[in-house]
C-alpha cells in the first residue's frame, strides 16, 4: 500500500516537473521566433505613432489624412487639412468666384 503511494506520489512529481520544463522550452522558442523589435518589450513605435495620429477630412474630395502630413491652409482664421496641392488648389480657387 505504501509502495503503490509512494509511486503515485512520484509519478505527479515527475509530470509536474516536465510539464515545467516544457513550458519554459516553448516560452523560449517563442521569443526567439519573434521580430528583433518586438523581443525588447517596448512598444512598436510605427504603430504607436499610427494610433496617436489625428485625421482630418479633406474638403475637396473627402480624404481623410493625417493633420501631422497634411497640407494646410487657413481662411478666415479656421485651418483646413488637404491631402494634396491640387485639392488645395481647387478650394482656394472656388473661394476666389
């Protein structure tokens, strides 16, 4: 009886054991696997600056662009986002009829 315990006993040591020493291989295999930028922990500065952008609505053709690369022009002291000279061009001109 004590025999057959202490077997059990062994038996969940070892399982417990291996099952440790597996998943620390595989967190190991895991981090070698990914980007080199991703392995540091820190955030992944392209998509960070993607989230934080602001977007504004072209007023020509609808585009919404990035007010950090948009081209702006003011009129009457309110500021104006375009996302090329062309639609900038096109409003400036329709304010001059």
């Amino acid at each position: 009886m004590f025999r057959a315990i202490f077997e059990l006993l062994l038996t969940a040591i070892v399982i417990l054991f291996l099952r440790a020493v597996i998943g620390i291989v595989l967190k190991g295999f895991g981090q070698a696997m990914r980007a080199p930028n991703q392995q540091q922990g820190g955030p992944n500065p392209v998509n960070e600056s993607s989230r934080t952008r602001e977007l504004k609505k072209d007023p020509v053709c609808g585009t919404y662009i990035a007010s950090d690369t948009s081209i702006t022009e003011t009129v009457g002291g309110q500021t104006f986002h375009f996302c090329s000279r062309q639609c900038r061009d096109k409003y400036v001109a329709s304010l001059a009829r």
